[in-house]
C-alpha cells in the first residue's frame, strides 16, 4: 500500500477551504484514499468532515495512502495539495 508522509502546508491547516479542497480532489480519484496524523488513526480524505475533525495544523506531519490500480498517483495527487499552502 503506497502512503507518503507530509507537512501541512496551509496557515489554517486542514480547515475550510483547504479541506474542501483535498476533499475533492480524494473524492476524485479511482481509490479511496486515506489521511492520519502521525500515530493516528486514517479516515477517508474525501470527506470534509473527516479532514476537519483530524485537527491537523500548519506544521502538522500527516501519513497519506491508499490501495489498488493507480493508489500511488492517488496518494501523489493528494499529498501534493495538502503540502501546499491552499489559503494563499
């Protein structure tokens, strides 16, 4: 199962507009793709609610995966938004 740790790149962290943001990019792809802070455990990435309830701040390391045909563009996909500073 491909996974790839991240830094949060957004000032308000996973909150909002940034949330909805991964959300829907998540939702977007042909797996499920998960999301834990470090030492967490994972919920669905394409759920807002989900992304929200992790509390995950700017700075915060979050674990990103998922499994089946194309998990590891998924995880790549995914992982590149939540590293971004999606507020800016």
């Amino acid at each position: 199962m491909p996974e790839k740790r991240v830094t949060v790149g957004s000032k308000v962290g996973l909150h909002a507009r940034p949330a909805a943001l991964v959300a829907k990019a998540a939702a977007a792809q042909p797996v499920a793709v998960q999301i834990a802070k470090a030492g967490g455990d994972p919920v669905a990435a394409g759920s807002v609610l989900n992304l929200m309830t992790l509390a995950a701040a700017f700075g915060d390391e979050v674990v990103i995966s998922a499994e089946g045909d194309g998990a590891e563009t998924a995880v790549d996909a995914v992982a590149e938004l939540v590293s971004t500073d999606l507020d800016a």
